[in-house]
C-alpha cells in the first residue's frame, strides 16, 4: 500500500524506506535460493558421478575377467555385494537390465530403491545417452531421484552404469532455507521499520521545532525567528531562508506601519484646513462674498493638494502591487525632456530660476511616454521648489555607451549628508542647507516616484552630487531596452 499524502512525513518515509528494503531484500533471497538450489544439484550430481566412476572401474574390472557367456551373471552377482544407504547402483547391457546393488535394511523404503530398473525415463536416457535426469516421484509423498548414467563406451563393452539418488536431502536443506528467509525477512524489516521511524522522527525534529515556533508567531511578534539546529544540512538552510523572509516581512510591515502613519499626517493637515475654513465661513450669515472666495479658494487650494496626494498614493499602492500597465511605444527622450523643460519654464521665471537645457542628439527609447513625462517632471519640480531665486537649473541629454543620461543640476542649498538616501523614502521631506532656514511644503512623494518609474524601465534615479553649491539628479535608462513591468 503506498502512503498517501495525508499521512505524516515520518510514515510516509518509514513506509518507503520498508519497501525498498522488502523489495531488496526479497530480491537478494531469491537469487541466493537459486543459487543454493543450483549448487546443491551439482553437488548430488557430482557425488553420483564419482560413485558411478567408481563401480564401473570396479564391474570392468570382473567383465575382463569373466567370460562372455558368464559375464552377464557375474556382473549380477557383483552389483548385489554393493551397498550404499542413500543410493542405488543398476547395471544393463545396453538397454537390458543386469541387476543392482541390494539396499540395507534402514534403507529399504528410500526412493532410490523404489525406481524400477524398467522406468521408461531410464531407458529413454540411456537410449540418448543423457548423463543426468530427473526421475520422478516413484509414489506420493516421496521425492524425485537423480540419475546418474555412465553409457556404453563406443566400440567397447556394452556395459551401462546408473546411479540413483533421492533428492530428499536437498528439499529438506532448501526447506530450512526457506524457513530461514521467511523469519529473518520479516524480523529485519520490522527493525529496519522501527529503526527509520526513529531516524525519521530525530531528523523531522527541527521541522516540529519550526512549526512551533512559527505557530506561537504573530503580526505583533515580528522579532522572533526560527531555530536553526545545524546551519549547514536543508533543515537549517531552510530555517534561514525563513529568518531572511520573516526580516523582510518585518520590514514590510514597518514599512507599511509607517506609510499609513504618513499619509494619514498628510491628509489630515489639508482636511484639517478645508474643515476649519468651512467652519469658520459658515459661523457667520453676515459675510461678504469676498470672505467667502478668498474661503473657497483656500478650501479650493487644500482640495487640490488632497487630490494630487491621493493621486500619488494611488499611483504607489499600484506599484507595490505590481498593477501599474505599462504601455511602452517608441519615443524620443530628448523631445520629452524638452516639453517637460517647456511646461515648467513659467514656474521657474516666477521664481527667477534661469532654466536651460542641453541635449544636442537624438534619443531613440521605447517606454511608457506617460511615466516617462511624471518621472522627469517630478524630477525637475523638485529642482525649481529647492532652487532659491536667482538660481540656476541645468539640465543635460546625452548618451554615454549603453546607457542614456539625464542630469538635472541646480544651484539650491543641497541635501544634508543624513538625507541624501532618504530623499527617496516616502513622506521624508530633507532639511536643506543651512539648518533653520525653512524647508519648501510637500508630500515627499515625488522622487519615491520617480524612482519607480525609472526602475521600471531598467533605469536608475540617484543623487549624483549635493553640497553648499547644489545639487545633481542623474536619470539613467538603457539605451534601446524594454521596460520591465514587474520592476
């Protein structure tokens, strides 16, 4: 019976294990029966024949000597002063029978004595001149007999020797083999049963530790980890993939702990300011219709907030769940790069940034023309909100070897050494330098943002350089490459 997959491990090996052993087992049996049964027929055919050589030496020996008429009763008289418990010995002339040798008294009933010197099986051999047959049973519950015939010689005397012997002996040794591998067969199998099954359960014994410790884990006890008994064999691999998953997860959870806090701060500030605008607009019937614009539009102004922060909340859940299409089409970065540089070119004359734009060659790139367009605004609006007036945006096209770059250099005040991989987290807003100085107001969505859509079109977005003097964003895009949605 094969083990299904409901029963336990354990049982499912120990049970596997003990049929590949019955199999092996039962197989090396009967091979070694075979062999035994094999060799314990040659050696009853050797003994045969070595009595056989022997008594024809000897009945040659009186033929030579006897004359012819007298020979046929002299070789009678000869074969009865043989005897032997076991065997019987039968001469013939030709195919007539001589006589044989007599048996002793213990040995009167035995099967060799039984065999009549007349059995059709006899003659039949010594007419083919076979050396050993097999003679039947001669009565039931008896053995067959083994035959051992030495024919005429050719040319010379017509003399035939025959030797019988009961196979008796043999059944019984193959018996008590048999008997042996049917009780040492079982008994091994039960031990090796036994004996897997406590392996089986000593090395499924981490699995168990495991189990339990992952069943006492929960949401609220992140930190604990799995045992690892032995580091180096598959149980204790396995323990520290898990470990490494459980950090991950750990992480995630962090992640999303504090991206919920986040947004939750965020929204609350532009809903704070809606409400208390409308409570303050509505506490009042007497007001005059410029209170309630100048209401309207601060609510106004708070609600676009709220939509592009939703928008960009949106935008990131789809992206951690990797369901944001991607809709690549051939375009040309430099031409995006230069619309973008285009629409933002009046948000920085408001502020007195001096805006300009290199990119001398064309860039062929096949991408999604809507991300690409976000990825490079976000990107270039960060520059203009942290670029003081007067200052000055730089931003280059070109390709270097494999690889499309776009840098986008401004004169701002720089990112603080503590910030420069954090700009890229989501809701962190960096302190810019100097310390004091007042930080411009945003979500901190823009350049985790932008970083997606780069990485998901085998890009990168990085913070090449910042200092007192100003800082450099660097877009980085494979030149000629597909975009990988599962980024």
């Amino acid at each position: 019976m094969i083990p299904g997959d409901r029963w336990p491990i354990r049982a499912r090996l120990t049970l596997w294990y003990t049929a590949v052993l019955a199999a092996v087992l039962l197989g090396l049996a009967a091979v070694s029966y075979a062999l035994l049964r094999r060799q314990v027929a040659l050696q009853t055919e050797q003994g045969l024949a070595e009595t056989a050589r022997t008594v024809l030496v000897s009945m040659r020996a009186v033929g030579a000597a006897t004359p012819p008429r007298q020979r046929a009763r002299a070789v009678a008289e000869a074969a009865s002063r043989f005897r032997y418990p076991d065997r019987r010995v039968l001469f013939y002339d030709g195919l007539r029978p001589l006589g044989g040798s007599a048996p002793p008294e213990e040995a009167a009933g035995r099967e060799p004595f039984l065999v009549s010197p007349e059995a059709p099986e006899l003659r039949a051999a010594l007419a083919a001149g076979t050396r050993d047959v097999l003679l039947p049973a001669p009565g039931p519950g008896l053995s067959p007999v083994r035959a051992h015939i030495r024919p005429p010689r050719r040319g010379g005397a017509r003399l035939a020797v025959v030797v019988l012997g009961s196979t008796r002996d043999e059944e019984e040794f193959l018996r008590d083999v048999r008997a042996y591998f049917a009780l040492f067969i079982p008994l091994s199998l039960l031990v090796a049963a036994l004996v897997g099954y406590f392996l089986a359960a000593k090395s499924l014994a981490p699995v168990d530790a495991i189990i339990r410790q992952a069943e006492r884990m929960g949401a609220a006890d992140l930190d604990a980890r799995l045992p690892v008994a032995n580091p180096r064999d598959e149980l204790g691999r396995l323990a520290r993939v898990l470990n490494s998953l459980l950090d991950r997860l750990r992480d995630a959870f962090a992640l999303q702990r504090r991206f919920m806090a986040d947004a939750a701060h965020e929204l609350r500030t532009p809903v704070a300011v809606i409400r208390g605008e409308a409570e303050v607009t509505l506490s009042r019937q007497d007001r005059a219709s410029a209170e309630y614009r100048d209401s309207l539009a601060v609510v106004a102004g708070e609600a676009q907030r709220l939509t592009g922060i939703v928008d960009d909340l949106f935008i990131l859940a789809r992206a951690d769940a990797g369901q944001v299409p991607l809709r690549p089409a051939p375009v040309y970065l430099e031409e995006l790069v230069a619309e973008t540089v285009r629409a933002l070119a009046t948000l920085a004359a408001g502020k007195g940034i001096e805006l300009k734009l290199d990119a001398p060659a064309e860039l062929p790139f096949t991408g999604d023309e809507a991300l690409l367009r976000r990825l490079l605004t976000n990107v270039l609006e960060n520059a203009v909100k942290f670029t003081p007036p007067g200052g000055r945006i730089a931003v280059i096209a070109a390709r270097r070897g494999p690889r499309y770059l776009v840098t986008v250099s401004d004169t701002g005040a720089g990112v603080l050494e503590a910030d420069r991989e954090r700009i890229f987290e989501r809701f962190h807003r960096a302190q810019t330098e100097p310390p004091g100085e007042p930080s411009e107001h945003g979500a901190g969505l823009g350049l985790p943002i932008a970083r997606w859509i780069a990485r998901a079109h085998g890009g990168e977005l990085l913070l090449a350089a910042s200092g007192p003097s100003g800082s450099s964003f660097v877009i980085e895009l494979p030149a000629g490459a597909e975009p990988d949605p599962k980024a």
